[in-house]
C-alpha cells in the first residue's frame, strides 16, 4: 500500500467535507447539543433546585448504583452528588452516540457519493489502489467524528469541572475510566461500524440508501458500545475492561482487512452493483 496516496484520498474527502455546510452545520449541532447544552442546562436545573425533594429524591436512587460507582461519588450535599453521578455517569453514551452517527453520516455518502457527483470514473482510473481508497475514505469518514467526540469530551470536561466542580472539591473530570472510554473503547467500534458502512455504500444506488442500510449496522453497534462503554463507567475490573477493548480492536483490524480484500474497483466506486 502506497500511504501517501491513501492520504491523497483522505485530504481530498476532507476537503471536500470542509465546504460542505450541509454535512457541517447539522453535525455542529449535533455535538453542541449532545455536549454542552443538554447536559449544562441539567446541570444548572439541578444546581438551582438545589436540596428540594425532587433532587433528594434523584439522589436517593444513586443507591442503585454499583458498590464501586457509589465509592467513587463526591460531595457532602444530595445536590452536588447527584449532579456529579449525573456528569460522570449518565452522559457516557454521548461519547459512543456522537461518534458513530458523524462518521456514519458521512461513511455512507463517500463511496455512492462518487458516483452522484460524476467523480467515479476520475478515481476509478486514478493511479490509487482499491485498498488504498478503501482506507482512505475509511479515514476521511473516521477522523471527523473522533475529532469531533474529542473537541466535544474537552467542552463538556470544562463545563462540568466548572458547574460541578466547586461543590465536589474542584476539578475531577475526566476519570480514569472516562480515558480509557475514549481511547481504548471508541476508536475500535468506530473503526469497525466503519469499515462495514464503506462496504454498503459502495453496494448501493444512491445516499439515501445508504444511509437507511447503514443504520442497520450502527444501531447494533451503538447498543453493543453503550452496553461495554457503561460497563467500564459503573466498575467493571480494569482487566476485563483492558481485555475486551483489546478484542474489539482485534475485530476492528481483521474487519479492515477483509474489507481491503474483498471489495473491488467497480465495486467500490459504485460502477457495477
């Protein structure tokens, strides 16, 4: 594989993504309001209740959580613990959630979007390799979305560490386990949700549908993410964490390379259903 033509691809797409206010604006929203202004306005709600009964009452059914996650919650007031619970705890989906539709959104458009544009038949006979077309769109889908979660995790760490911070004994996010989330457990879901959404937009006639089949791949990985990224969260073992992290990027790699194999030029570039 020639990597600087891969790149080629991928400064290309992104290139073309930049200019796009289509794709821009709604996914700019999209992580605005998954990261700071639904959890700031919860946050705030919650602060200005202060102790009535319905927080107490909230705070009350932290008991629910696991022996571990009850250990690690801070704050002397059922208002400071239960708005730390909430930063800690319950936004963790937005941190699988974001990333995959992005990336999803913009994976289903690239490989059938060559041919709606009228720019298949330019890379069909570009010196370019199908694998190298194939990761380099697969990259040009997978940085915006990362990068978007990460910019996304920076804002809605100053926002809580500034809302909750003060009542809990200052800066305390991210955690450990919140770390490990975002760079162990999303990449290689991500990557994986990914290298499956390429496949079927080279597959398919149109964007539309695309985008209709490829959420049919991401919803299972959204739930499967959701499930391991809580587990990690609310005390699973740093072991079992480490080790299932590990298989998901095993996964991730062996998907790549089959995708790499199997697809082929008329296929990718939507030539030949």
């Amino acid at each position: 594989m020639n990597y600087r033509r891969m790149l080629v691809v991928t400064r290309t797409d992104l290139r073309q993504l930049l200019t796009s206010k289509d794709f821009l604006i709604p996914l700019g929203v999209l992580a605005a309001l998954f990261f700071l202004i639904l959890p700031g306005l919860m946050l705030l709600a919650i602060g200005w209740l202060g102790e009535v009964g319905t927080v107490s009452r909230i705070s009350a059914t932290l008991d629910v959580l696991p022996e571990k996650a009850q250990a690690a919650l801070r704050g002397d007031t059922p208002s400071a613990r239960t708005e730390y619970a909430l930063a800690v705890y319950l936004f963790a989906p937005l941190a699988v959630i974001v990333p995959l539709t992005i990336s999803t959104a913009i994976g289903a458009a690239t490989m059938v979007g060559e041919r709606e544009r009228g720019t298949g038949e330019f890379l069909a006979h570009s010196p370019a390799g199908t694998d190298e077309i194939y990761v380099g769109k697969l990259l040009a889908s997978f940085l915006p979305g990362y990068a978007a979660t990460f910019l996304g995790f920076g804002v809605y760490s100053v926002l809580v560490n500034t809302v909750v911070g003060p009542k809990v004994g200052g800066w305390f996010f991210p955690t450990t386990d919140w770390w490990i989330l975002m760079l162990w457990f999303v990449p290689p879901f991500l990557i994986f949700a990914m290298t499956l959404v390429l496949r079927l937009s080279a597959r398919v006639k149109s964007t539309i549908a695309a985008q209709q089949a490829s959420g049919l791949v991401t919803l299972p990985m959204i739930v499967l993410a959701y499930t391991q990224s809580t587990g990690t969260l609310f005390g699973a073992s740093r072991t079992s964490t480490l080790l299932i992290g590990g298989i998901a990027w095993l996964a991730a790699m062996l998907s790549l390379v089959a995708g790499m194999r199997a697809v082929k030029r008329t296929r990718l570039l939507g030539v030949a259903i």
